[in-house]
C-alpha cells in the first residue's frame, strides 16, 4: 500500500523535534565554547524550550516570540528557524514561512527534514520546480526515502514534467508493487497526452498483477467513455464473476446497455443494486430518474415500475421514493396517481417545495380549485416567504369569483414577489382582475399599472386592462395602444383579436372593428362572446340578418353575454 501522500502537509512527530533539540544543543555545545558564554546559551535553550511549550499548546503567538528571542541570542539554531517556519506554515502566512524554511538548509544541509520543510513549503506556494529540487537534493543525500517517491512524481506531474512523473510513478511501483492510485494518476497524465495506448496498457497491466473489482470497473467506465461498450462490458462481467453481490458491477452494466439503448435490459440490471443496501439511496434515485425521463416508453413501464416499488420498499422512510413515483405517474398520464403518490411523500418530508408545487399544479390542471386553496395553505405553513403559494391561492380564489379572498391573500402575497419583477407582473395581473371583480375599477387600473411597469409586455394584463377600460368605455385611446401592441405581436390570436376589435368598436371605428372581428372567428369557433362581438359591429354597419347570424351561433357555442336571447328575439343590438 502506497505511504499517505504527505506533500500538503508535513507532521513531525515531538520525539523527532525533542532528537533535533538534543542534536542541536551537541552542535551549539561545540559553537558556543567559540561563539557564545555560557549565559548567552542557557538563555537562547530556555527560549527555545519555552517556545516548544507554547508551540505545544497550540499559543503560536507566543511561540513565536520565544523561538525569535532563542534566535536573537543564538541566530545559527537551525531548529528555531524550523519552527518558526512551521507555526507560519499553519497559519497560513506563507511568505513570512520562507526565510526560515531557507535557513534551515543553510545552516544545517544534512537534516533531511529540513529539506521536506522547503518542499512543502514550495508546494503550497505553487512553486513546484523548486519543490522538486529539494526532493531532488534529499534523495540524492539520504537512503530510505522511498516514501516520498509518489510525493516527487505528483509534483513532476503538477509542474508538467510528464517524462519525470511518469518515470517516477514507475519507481514507486518497482518498490511497493502495482497500485490503483498510481495508476489513477497516471491515467491523468496520458489523457492530457493523448497516450490512449499506454494508458490501457496501464490499466491492464494492473489487472494483470492485481485484479480486483474497483479496478476492472474503472478500467470499464474508462472504456465506456471511449466508446469501446464490447470491451468494457468483458471487464463488468469479470468484475461480477469475482463478486456476484457487488452492485456497483451491477450499475456499470446497467449504465451500459443504456448508453447502447437497451434499455430493457439496463433496468434488469438495477434489481440487484435497488435490492441491495450496500448501494447509496441516492445513487439508485438518480439512475431511475435517467429511465423517468424516458417515459411513456412502453417498453420499460413495467420495470420502472417494479425499481419504484423496490425503491419504496428498501427506503420506505424516504419522501424522493414517493416522490419520483408521482414523476413516473404524471409521466404515464395518470394524474390521479401521481397525485397520491406526491401526497403520501409530504406525509413523509413535508419540506420540498418542489413536491408541493406538483401537488398544486395537478389539481389546478383539473380545475379543482378548493384543493388548491387548501394544499398552498399547507405548504405555506413550511413555506411562508414563497410569494408563489399566495398567488396559487389567490388565483384559485379568484377562479371561484371570490374575489375578496383573492384581494387579501395577493396582496400579502405580492410582498414577496416585489423583488421580482416578472413574478411581481403576475400578482398584479390577478389584482387587477379582483378589483374589477368588486367593481373598484380605481385600485384596479393602479393594479394593472403596476403590472406594466414591473413587465411592459404582459399579454394577459394588456390584454385584460384593455378590455375593461373597453367595457366602461373609459381611456379609450390608452386601450387601443395596449390592444393594438398585442396584434402586432399576435396576429393569429383569436382572443386578442377580439379584444381590439372590440376596443375599435367602441370608439366608433366599425370597420376598422369588423376587420379584426372577423378574423378573430375565423380563428376561433369556441367561444361565443367573439362571435357575440362580431354580430354587434355588424349590426352597426346596418347588416342586421348577417348580425342575428353571428348571435345565433354565439348562442349556440355558448359563454355570450345575458343579452343575447333578447338580441335574437328582439331583432335588436343591446348594449
């Protein structure tokens, strides 16, 4: 097994500092009979002593004063420098750290571990030639340093000398024997390279003197993204030869057959890993959401079907297993399910806003408004700050005309949706739409104005505000610029078309009216107000049959005004 890489940090061992003390006190011994009285050395060892207590109990501030008195009375302490070095390095201040490192070496060039100091001191700075030379200069001086080999080729590699860095993982290898980590690092090497020969030679070379499943895996995701399936599918299988119940061989092969669009058989292959507990929750949840996304594929229905169930019955405790089912159910089509699932996952974990947001829409899809009202009020209970509920709500309630519930709950909501201008647009979109409902057509145009200025271009609130200023036959001309600013940019748009007809009726312009009148029920045959319209502005230009035609159809089709039965019998426009 390769040592721990130690290039980031070096640790010391205090056995080694007290030895280097001791050898430093030998050495100070023959200096100071020459260069110090003996006062000068007992005070530069009790600084240094004292330094070694604060040191130990992690106080470098005073650390570093008494290794620095210790220097004061005795500069030539090799191991002063070391430490103060090293209390630099921990806090980070690395370029305070460097003069001390260098000294090191300068006063003392036979202490390998001075040497390590300045290489990962180097390191650290990104300076990883001169951090390969004092590897360089301490194997060249020490025996036995074998355990910094993959320490040296990992900052060849950093450093870009790939020749160097590969020579000296092999090195590594001639003395602990083939290994995965090495391999793995030169993988990265001959990538960059574009060496995809010596890489599998690599790779199978491992094998060949160590085969185990990580390894033949690895090799197999490498040829997968090669795009050599057929020979990485001989290293999956050898894998689950040597361990049936790994399912991470499992999960290869699925990953496998799916790339190669078998996707049948790729989920087969995940019933061992969704049965397992050795696989992560979240890895099996991932890898179904992969066939999810495949739906309405009847191919793999029932197997998505079957990992969901074994998903919920290994993890019966987790929200995303019911959750991903209701995915799968709305998927297929079946609201109604999709609906239960997502319920039963806010049972488990009412905290993902996105399952809330599903339950909501689904019921607003099938116009079931009190549900909505009722499922935003519990998600706001987890969720009071998201603007978005209010509108869910506030729209349903004005859905069902209750338009002073809907005023109350947008307005607290729109609070929340100022920072957001086109959200922001929305909210105010809908209070227009409740203040018109309550007739406070004051609060409703402020409403609409607002709208526009948070988002120029709302079709619904230009559409709405100029129609209701139509309806009261008020600020007709500022109607007419928002109408016509949408069949400019809708021309095939039967509502908006029928907006600005309607808004060109009222101010008289029949012909210019009937025009968009027109085209809007050639484009629509659903809705009988447009139909209703269009009878009026025909009625106008003294085409009275042709008029009680187009009632009569909007009668039938339905949604006209209460008008239009007395229009008909009356032969008469009622406005």
């Amino acid at each position: 097994m390769l040592p721990k890489s130690r290039y980031i940090v070096i640790v010391f061992c205090f056995l080694f500092l007290g030895g280097e003390l001791e050898a430093q006190k030998k050495k100070n011994k023959k200096s100071v009979n020459k260069e110090l009285t003996d006062d000068e050395k007992y005070q530069a060892e009790f600084y240094f002593i004292e330094g070694e207590k604060f040191y130990l109990t992690e106080d470098y501030a005073k650390a570093v004063e008494m290794f620095g008195r210790s220097l004061e009375v005795d500069p030539s302490n090799a191991a002063a420098h070391y430490k103060l070095s090293e209390i630099y390095i921990k806090g980070g201040e690395l370029i305070k750290a460097l003069p001390s490192a260098m000294k090191t070496l300068e006063l003392d060039p036979n202490n390998k571990y001075y040497y390590l100091l300045n290489a990962n001191l180097q390191t650290q700075l990104g300076n990883y030639p001169q951090a390969a030379l004092h590897y360089e200069d301490m194997f060249l001086k020490f025996e036995g340093n074998e355990d910094y080999l993959y320490d040296l080729a990992l900052i060849y590699q950093y450093s870009g000398d790939y020749d160097k860095a590969i020579e000296t993982y092999d090195k590594v290898e001639d003395y602990y024997g083939k290994q995965i980590e090495v391999t793995r690092e030169k993988q990265k090497i001959y990538i960059k390279l574009g060496q995809y020969t010596e890489l599998y030679q690599e790779w199978e070379s491992l094998i060949e003197a160590k085969e185990d499943e990580q390894s033949l895996l690895e090799f197999a995701e490498l040829l997968i993204h090669r795009s050599d399936e057929k020979k990485a599918a001989e290293y999956i299988e050898r894998a689950i030869e040597l361990n049936p119940e790994n399912p991470q061989s499992y999960m290869s092969l699925s990953d496998l057959y799916r790339i190669e669009g078998e996707y049948k058989k790729a989920m087969e292959n995940l019933r061992i890993p969704f049965e397992s507990g050795l696989l992560g929750y979240e890895q099996k949840l991932q890898s179904l959401a992969i066939f999810i996304e495949l739906l309405p594929d009847e191919s793999i229905q029932s197997n998505v079907d079957e990992l969901i169930v074994l998903l919920q019955e290994n993890h019966p405790n987790r929200f995303q297993s019911y959750a991903i089912a209701g995915d799968m159910h709305y998927k297929l089509g079946d609201k109604q399910k999709a609906l239960d699932s997502y319920l039963k996952s806010v049972e488990k974990d009412d905290t993902n806003f996105s399952v809330w947001q599903n339950i909501i829409n689904i019921e607003n899809e099938r116009a079931n408004y009190e549900a909505v009202i009722n499922h935003a009020e519990d998600a706001l209970e987890v969720f009071p700050n998201q603007a978005i509920l209010y509108f869910y709500q506030g729209s349903a309630h004005l859905l069902q005309k209750d338009y002073q519930s809907a005023i109350a709950i947008l307005e607290h909501g729109s609070k929340y949706a100022r920072v957001n201008p086109d959200l922001a647009a929305v909210f105010f979109g809908q209070l227009g739409d409740a203040y018109n409902g309550i007739g406070d057509h004051v609060q409703s145009d402020k409403a609409f104005d607002v709208a526009l200025k948070n988002q120029p271009n709302n079709e619904y609130v230009l559409n709405n505000y100029s129609y209701y200023l139509s309806l009261r036959n008020e600020d007709l001309d500022k109607a007419f610029i928002m109408s016509e600013k949408l069949v400019k940019r809708f021309p095939e748009n039967p509502t908006y078309l029928d907006t600005h007809g309607w808004v060109l009726y009222k101010q008289g312009k029949y012909k210019e009216a009937k025009k968009y009148l027109e085209l809007a029920t050639e484009k629509s045959s659903t809705s009988g107000i447009i139909f209703e319209h269009y009878g009026d502005v025909l009625f106008k230009l003294g085409q009275k049959n042709e008029a009680i035609k187009q009632w009569e159809k909007a009668r039938v089709i339905g949604t006209a005004s209460k008008l239009i039965d007395k229009k008909i019998a009356d032969r008469k426009l009622y406005e």
